[in-house]
C-alpha cells in the first residue's frame, strides 16, 4: 500500500503499551548481570521486528506501518487503511504480535503488554501539524495555518519539522487506549465498526471474517468527548477462547453479539452530531467512500486571495491606487 501523504485518507493508530514496567525498574536486583534497561532496549527494537514477522505471515504486506511516536513504555505505530478488510488485518497483525511478543520475549520478567487502535482521518475531521524543531528557526510573520499546509505540502524536511497529528479522532483515540488491559484490547468505535461490518459482508475473498473476541467492554463517559454523551467502548477480548472465559460468557452474552454491536455503531456513526468520520476509498461495503471536506480550505482560499491583494498593492507604484480610487477630472 502506497502511503498517502495528500488528499483525504484515512490512518489506523495502533498502541501496544508494556504492563508492570514502573515497579520493574524500581525493583531491587542485587547481582543480576542483566541491567533492567536491556528489557526496554529490547522492546523498541524486538516489537517491530515481531511485527513484520507477523505480518509476512499473514501475507499482508500491502499495509505499511510506520512508527509514529514512543512514549515511554509505549510504542505506537500508524498505517494508511483503505478498506474494511485492511483495518481488520491490521488489528489482526498487531494483537497476534502482541501475543508473540508476550509470550517469546517477556516470558522471564513478570512484564506484560497491553494495547488498543484508533483510528482518525485527514485533513479533515483531523489535521496534521509541523512544528519547528528550532524556535530561532521560526521568523515569518505570515499566516500560521498557510505556513503549515506550505510544510505538509513540500516535500519532508524532518530536520526542521516535527511532524505531529492532532484533531478530535486522537483525542477520542487516547482515551480509548488508555482503558486497555492485557485482556482487553479497546477499539474505536470506528474500528469496531469497520470489523463488525466485515461478519456480514464477504467482500473479495468470499467468506467473512472472525469477530467472535470483538465485544462491548463498558459504556462510560470520556471527558470531552462526544459532548459528554456516554461513549461505547469496544474491545477484542484476547483471552475469549480459554475455557474460563467461554464459562463466563454465557452470563452475558450480549456483550458478544456481532448484530447488536454493529447496530449500536451504525445508530452512533449516523448521528449527524457524531464528530468522526473515515474516509476508505475501497470500502467493500460503500458506507465510508465518501469524501470527507476539508475544514481549512475556505480559510486557506481566503488567505490566499488576502495575500495576492497585499502582493499587488506592494508592487505597485506609488500613488497607484489613489490614482484608482480618484481618477482625473475632464
């Protein structure tokens, strides 16, 4: 998959965040000849690896994931999506890997993982920003929104940019991931939604997909979000074949029904005051083709018109326009 870098697209956020790493690095370890750095130093560079190798073995390497940030203890990486099957495959690669990378890597140090996916779409409901990395770099005067779609428009410049996405989808996206346990991988609602779509219809490869781990975890309110209105946090549940967990579905077992989930979605992504939207332009379904406007283009067009005005007046002789304004008598 090519990465779109202009034009309206869609991007998966994907997190996967160690578990009991604060207590870990406190932790006595007298005569241990294994710093406690190495387990870190290991995870920045053994979770990508586990995560191409997950990926090859799912042949699904028309998905691109780039890293987009650390965060301490937490690594998160992005991917274009351009279909419902795509953001499925995505979230499939990545909880296999974090299963992998549980049980092969941190098998000896009491340490878990623990992740979740969002998604947000650009330029609009979501933007993206370029932030200078040197203050004394930044001198213009000129419009602060022209001057950064100018940056996202020229080609990179990562030495003097820090290039950054903000918008409501990645606000919503933090908190959603932020409710993640090692069994429960917490989704978007717009994540969910693309996967619950995929148990109805077969798209290219004929069958549908298994969403049977896809539940509704809670309904709580995020702050800011959606107006304070209760938010349905979705999750696949990453322990949903053991015996124990079978055992306790049938105790409630609605919060595994596919039909409802994918009805609670379609009621709350069809709410004209729903704040977020996905653009995939090989939606199988048809529901996400659309493109989405962007929000800035007025505003850019109107600067643009301003900026050739003042251009003009500054080229212009003096006396031109009050020539203009005042034209000879007779």
């Amino acid at each position: 998959m090519t990465t779109e870098t202009s034009g309206c697209h869609s991007k998966l956020f994907l997190s996967c965040d160690l578990t009991g790493s604060t207590a870990f690095k406190q932790r006595p370890n007298p005569g241990s000849e294994t710093p406690w750095q190495k387990v870190f130093l290991q995870f920045y560079r053994e979770f990508p690896q586990q995560l191409y190798l997950e990926q090859k073995a799912m042949g699904a390497e028309h998905i691109e994931f780039k890293l987009w940030k650390p965060v301490g203890d937490e690594l998160i990486f992005t991917c274009d999506v351009r279909s419902e099957a795509d953001i499925y495959d995505a979230v499939t690669i990545w909880h296999e890997t974090m299963s992998a990378y549980k049980n092969n890597h941190l098998d000896d140090t009491q340490l878990g993982v623990k992740g979740g996916a969002f998604i947000a779409t650009f330029p609009g409901p979501d933007s993206q920003s370029t932030i200078p990395r040197d203050p004394a770099s930044e001198t213009s005067g000129r419009d602060v929104v022209v001057l950064n779609q100018e940056a996202i428009e020229a080609p990179p410049a990562h030495q003097r940019y820090l290039y950054d996405y903000f918008g409501p989808s990645i606000d919503t996206g933090f908190r959603v991931i932020s409710k993640c346990t090692e069994r429960y991988m917490t989704l978007s609602l717009e994540v969910a939604y693309a996967i619950s779509l995929l148990h109805f219809d077969k798209g290219a490869r004929g069958e549908s997909r298994d969403v049977s781990n896809l539940m509704l975890l809670e309904s709580l309110g995020l702050k800011g979000v959606w107006g304070g209105r209760t938010y349905p946090l979705f999750a696949l549940d990453l322990e949903a074949d053991s015996a124990i967990a079978a055992a306790f579905r049938q105790f409630s077992p609605w919060q595994y029904d596919t039909a409802a989930i994918h009805d609670l979605c379609k009621a709350l992504y069809s709410d004209v005051a729903w704040p977020f939207k996905l653009h995939l332009p090989d939606s199988t379904t048809g529901l996400f083709s659309q493109v989405q406007p962007d929000p800035l283009a007025q505003y850019l067009a109107n600067a643009s018109i301003a900026s050739e005005g003042a251009e003009t007046l500054a080229t212009e002789p003096p006396g031109a326009q009050q020539l203009k304004e005042d034209p000879p008598l007779g």
